[in-house]
C-alpha cells in the first residue's frame, strides 16, 4: 500500500548497470490518464497500490483518475474514472481501497508533478531512494507542485468511451514470447506444455521488484544448474529483460519495473510490452 511518483517511460538506458526503468507498473492506466488532462504522456502523476491518498488542492486543476477503480469522492461526492474533472482551490480528493478487481489507481494532474529529475526522471525507485518525492512513498503532510497550465479550456469535458476502457479482470490470461532459456537443455517439452497451459495463481510476494506466482513445478530436463548451482534453474548469471518470467527454484517470479537487471536463474518466457500493463493490476 504505497502512493509514488512515477512518469513514462521511467528511467531509460541505464539497465545496464544496474539501474532499472521504475515508472508506471501499468502504463496503460498510467498514459490515459495524462491525455485525459491534456499532458504528455510522459507527465509525472501518482500511482496509488491498494490503497489511495487524501489530496487537499490550493489552486484549481484539472484531473482524471483511471486503473483501479478505488472509492474516491471529491468533497463528498463520487468521482468517475476515465474522465477530466475540474477541482476548484480548497477541495479534497479522498481515496480508500479498491472496489473491484485490478491493484493500481492513477492520479493525473493537469501540467503534470513537478519533482526533481534524478537520471533524467522523475519516477520513483524507492529501493534505491532515488526519485520522486525524496526517493519514497508520499506522507501524510508532502507538498506536490503542480506546473500551471492555461485554463482557457477548463470546461472542456474529456473522457475515455466505455469501450475503449481496458477491461481489468480477477483472472488474467496474459501473452508471453518464447526465451530466453525455453530450449529443452532446461525444461523437458511436458513442462513447456504445462508451463502455457496452467493457471497460476499470485502470491503475497508480489510488489513493483517482481510478481511471484505459484502453480505446477517443473520436472526439469537436468538434475542441476551445473557450473551455475546446484537447481536445476540455476545458469551462469546473464541479463534479464522486464517482464521475463524467471524461476528462482521451482516457482516463476515476473521481473517488474523495479526489478533486477542480471541474475542466475531460467526464465522461459517474457511477457511483452502491449501486455505488460496487465502485471500492474494482478492481485492476490
């Protein structure tokens, strides 16, 4: 339960040694909701996990809320996700827990938050301290900064069409590529069959560092790691991509946007970009 600045892409080209993307765990919700404010979609905004913030505004804004749907009421009364709403200076936007499926609320702000840059970003990587609001979560008594933005067209509505509305579910079915260690020298073909096959379910252990799941255990086509240990899923450390599916021993665990960026374990699949916005909204 955690309230962080994050912006798109994140923190790009630096993966390479050692420092992930961070932002938006799910950049659907998170680009929608910008351009339902007339930002870019690369403007900094709030993403709220299980549990949301009270905001008190001191000048007037516009903002949209999309993702998640969390109990939010703007001085009292309801507010709709997936539209522009304006808010006059003095109002208090409060958010509670989520109400139906999904895991991440997205806050936008018309002009977008205004933090630091840290590595050319704005988003937060609260292991690493670096970032967003002092390089953690927001606290009860943070100040955010708004950058202003003409008002002219204040009282334009904006929102998203029903249709158009990404579809968050209790149960997922969620597209992966093959690789990098799919080849048989791994897993045996049953264990690939099963692999795409089976339902998992999410455990507790899932955060913005990785997604552990639990289902089936693999057979394994060899009794150990060799020279990388003594697993069978352990190798020789090598890079990780964001959304490969690595099995540290007999459980898969989906490497996420604070995630790390080399290690010594088997990941048989990674989940792709179009896709990986579904990962932020797994819940147990």
């Amino acid at each position: 339960m955690q309230t962080l600045i994050q912006d798109y892409p994140g923190r790009q080209g630096l993966w390479r040694i050692g420092v992930p993307p961070s932002g938006p765990m799910d950049d659907l919700s998170a680009r929608i909701a910008n351009r339902l404010v007339g930002n870019p979609l690369s403007a900094a905004l709030l993403e709220a996990a299980y549990l949301g913030p009270t905001l008190k505004f001191t000048s007037p804004t516009r903002i949209a809320l999309t993702g998640a749907r969390m109990k939010a009421e703007l001085n009292g009364s309801e507010v709709p996700y997936y539209r522009q709403i304006n808010v006059t200076a003095g109002s208090v936007l409060a958010l509670s827990s989520i109400q139906g499926p999904g895991a991440r609320t997205y806050i936008s702000f018309a002009g977008g938050i205004q933090a630091p840059n840290y590595l050319n970003s704005k988003s937060t990587f609260p292991l690493g301290k670096l970032g967003g609001s002092h390089g953690r979560q927001l606290e009860s008594g943070d100040t955010l900064e708004i950058q202003s933005q003409n008002n002219d067209n204040l009282e334009i509505d904006s929102f998203l069409p029903k249709e158009d509305i990404p579809q968050l579910n209790t149960e997922w079915t969620i597209g992966v590529t093959p690789g990098p260690q799919e080849s048989p020298e791994y897993l045996t073909p049953e264990d690939v069959e099963v692999f795409y096959s089976s339902r998992y379910r999410v455990t507790n252990n899932a955060s913005r560092l990785g997604v552990r799941l639990e289902g089936p255990k693999p057979k394994w086509a060899r009794p150990d790691g060799g020279e990388g240990g003594s697993h069978p899923s352990n190798l020789h450390d090598n890079a990780y991509a964001i959304g490969a599916i690595n099995f540290t021993g007999d459980h898969p665990v989906v490497l996420t946007v604070d995630g790390p960026s080399l290690g010594g374990f088997v990941c048989p699949a990674t989940i792709p970009k179009g896709e990986f916005w579904k990962i932020g909204q797994v819940k147990t």
